[in-house]
C-alpha cells in the first residue's frame, strides 16, 4: 500500500501551485479522504460529521449515484445537440418541480454560470441594463454574477466596486438592518419604492431584480414576511424579470418547502438552481417562463459543452429519485426542527448565541459579543470552529462579519448525529 501523504506537505504543494486567492477551510486541514452519507474521513481514519456540504445533498458516497454513474459513463456521454431521453426526462422533471409558470429549462454547470444567464435573460427579454440586488448577497465568481455579489465576508470592497448597471438596495435583514423584527416587510418595501423612484427619475428602467430567497450567504436569515412578494410586485409593475436564486435555499433543503419562494409566498420569473441538483457533479439550471426563454434567440442560439450531458442528468435524476424515495425533505424538516430547537436551548446557556437563523437544514447561529450592540464575534466563530474540529465536527462561518456558523449538512443527517453535533457545540462554547 502507498502511504498517505502528510497533510501538511500535502498543503504546502497546493499552495505552490492552486490559486492563493481562495480560502481553504481551517489553517491546518484534515486531509480528507473519503465521505460516507453526512461523514468525511481523513488518512488518519478520523471521522467528522459534515455540517458544511450542502453540495452533497443526499450525502457522500451514496450507492445508488455510483452505480448510476458508472452505468452511464460506459454508455454514453456526449454534449445536448444530440438527441438522447436522459436529458428529456430530467428536463420534464424539473419542469414539473418548479413553481407554477415556469416549465422551460436551460442546463448548465455551475451556480456562477446559472445567475450570469439568468441576468442576460432578464436583461435581453426586456431590452434593458438596470439588475437590482441585494447587499449582503453571494451570487457567483463570473463577470456578471460577480457583479451582483455585494457580500463583504467575500469582497471587503464590494459596495465600491460593482458596474454601472447594479443598483444595490438594502438586504432586509430583520437582525442588523435598518428595520428589525418578521414585520419589517412594509418599511424595507417603502425604503424599495424610494429606490425605485430614484432610478426612474434617473431614467434607469428595471431589466429584473435578483436575491436568495431566505439569505443563505448571510447565515440563513428568513426574509421578513411578505418581503419578497411585494417586491416582485414592484418589479413587474415596471415590466422586469424577478430572478430567485435558489442555488443554496431550495430544492428541498428548507425542509416545510421545496423552494424558497414558496416560504415567502412569491412565484418568481427565473429561478437559478446548482449545487445540491447534482451532488457535487458540475450541474446547474435555469428555470424560466417560455417566452423569457425564447428572447434569447434575439442573441443568437445557447449551447453549454457539457451542460445537460447524459451524465449530469442522470445525476440530475438519481439525486430527485434518492430524495424521493428515501423521503430526504421530510428529514430535513424533521432533522431540522430538531436541530433548530436545541441551538436555540444552547442560547439560554452561552451568552455568545446572538440569534439562530434558517430553517430545515439552512441554519445559521450568529455569535455576538454583546446581544444589545450585536457586537459580531468573528474571532470566536474561528475558534469555535476549529475547537469543533478537533470535536469531529466540520463547520465553518458567513456573513459580512464572518461571524454566523452555517449549519447546512447533507440532507441524510440523523437524529443522532445533530445532536452529537449540539453537544460538541455546547462544549466548545463553554471553553470560550
Ligand atoms: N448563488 C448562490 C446563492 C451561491 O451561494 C453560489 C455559490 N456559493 C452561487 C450562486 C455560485 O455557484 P457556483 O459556485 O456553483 O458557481
């Protein structure tokens, strides 16, 4: 057998070479090597519960997506100019998943690649320039989803630096912005329509509006009550195209909805989806109305090489048939009422517990240094997170302050292991 290469070398011959502009978690990584359902295992056959991959949506290693794979790579794997029925049949399935009105889908790879179309769709279906988005938000790395990313914990210089044709407004967020509290939905949309005064006077006309619908890059904070329908509203009474970027909030995992939207009773235009739709395989979607769809035309036809191949959608469809049949949004629900409800409790104990956001298994706890100024406890969300390792527990912090721990593990998480996670969690906040 070749022995496993020490992880610190190991970091140091990445560092040599991978591009030092991204993060790794940790400053001294477990060397991962492999995963099992909601557990990763290092070479030194150390195991960690998996509060962070809600990428691998129905876990690690899962069996059913290996045999799935492998049947299908020795098949046929070829680019969506031909004609092949995978492509078909996941194209119908999401079709029928999505909210009402939106039964026409674009494949892609990414997340990054699902907004960038998104905001070209919105842009071209109405011939305009002006995106509106969110503070606070994290939306993707190309040119136009950079562009609508403000979220400081990612780009300390993000609110000087975005293009002309993004116009920022203020995230709702009930915890630390201007207006608190789930009703603050009617001042956030009088701060909106003021925005939007501005801009007509400015001769800025709307292309589309986009955000999370619950503010996953924020620590999962619930948009207040009501928020997103009146902006959607809004938009459409200026004619643009009202975007939900579900890449990290939907398809499933909030547990009482499939779709963020849903939470916030609002139907959006476009959806854009990734991440957890391929389980770690480069997958991502558009989902949008015909017609949107179709004024693409106007630029020309769409091809992604390997977007929609009959390999990521055979993924595509294992990972919705494996959450159907193993009832993984339930678990999310259950699992994650479960798990909300005992962060919670670990409030009343640690005064360091500011809030607990989310909902099913989007969860995030804010760490303050002071629950009247919410003064954010970034140094101790690192400690605590590298206490958690040691723990046996991977979790990692968001937000503009880097101070929320999000909590968003593969959707098989069990009973068991939340609360393994909990108790590790109420140790490691008694040594700070
Ligand atoms: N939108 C949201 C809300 C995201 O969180 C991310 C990734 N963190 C993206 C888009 C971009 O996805 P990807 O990394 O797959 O390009």
């Amino acid at each position: 057998a070749v022995a496993a290469p020490d992880p610190e070398a190991s970091l140091a011959r990445r560092d040599a070479t991978f591009a030092q502009v991204q993060e790794h978690y940790f400053a001294h990584p477990p060397l991962i090597e492999r995963g099992w359902r909601h557990h990763l295992v290092d070479t030194r056959a150390q195991t960690y519960i998996d509060m962070v991959n809600n990428v691998t949506q129905i876990g690690h290693g899962h069996p059913r997506l290996v045999e799935a794979v492998r049947d299908q790579w020795a098949r046929l794997n070829t680019n969506s100019r031909f004609h092949y029925d995978e492509l078909s049949r996941f194209t119908e399935r999401l079709a029928e998943l999505a909210p009402e009105g939106l039964d026409t889908v674009f494949l892609v790879n990414s997340g990054s690649e699902a907004v960038d179309l998104a905001l070209r769709l919105a842009q071209i279906h109405t011939g305009r320039r002006t995106i509106l988005a969110v503070t606070e938000a994290y939306h993707g790395w190309t040119m136009a989803s950079d562009a609508v990313s403000s979220s400081l914990g990612d780009n300390p210089r993000a609110l000087e630096t975005r293009p002309d044709w993004v116009k920022l407004v203020a995230a709702p967020n009930s915890l630390r912005g201007k207006h608190l509290g789930p009703d603050s939905a009617p001042a956030y949309l009088a701060d909106l329509d003021a925005d939007l005064a501005a801009l007509d006077a400015a001769g800025a006309e709307v292309a589309g509006y986009i955000a999370e619908p619950v503010f996953g890059n924020a620590g999962g904070l619930m948009l207040p009550d009501g928020y997103l329908a009146g902006v959607y509203e809004r938009i459409r009474a200026r004619g643009g195209v009202c975007i939900a970027d579900e890449v990290q909030v939907g398809y499933g995992r909030l547990g009482h909805y499939f779709w963020g939207t849903e939470q916030q009773g609002a139907v959006p235009d476009v959806i854009t989806i990734a991440k957890a739709m391929g389980n770690g395989q480069p997958l991502g979607a558009v989902i949008t109305r015909r017609e949107i769809a179709e004024s693409f035309a106007a630029e020309g036809s769409f091809f992604s090489s390997a977007g929609g191949s009959p390999v990521s959608s055979v993924v595509g469809l294992t990972v919705l048939d494996v959450m159907r049949d193993e009832h993984l949004q339930e678990n999310a629900a259950t699992v994650g009422d479960h798990l909300a409800a005992r962060l919670r409790e670990l409030g009343d104990r640690h005064p360091l517990v500011g809030a607990v956001h989310g909902m099913g298994l989007y969860l995030g706890m804010e760490l303050v240094l002071d629950r009247e100024t919410l003064k954010p406890a970034t140094a101790e969300a690192a400690l605590v997170c590298d206490r958690m390792l040691a723990e046996g527990c991977i979790v990692q912090p968001t937000g503009d302050y880097k101070n929320v721990l999000k909590i968003k593990p593969p959707l098989c998480i069990t009973h068991e292991s939340a609360d393994r996670f909990v108790d590790a969690l109420d140790l490691v906040l008694a040594t700070l």
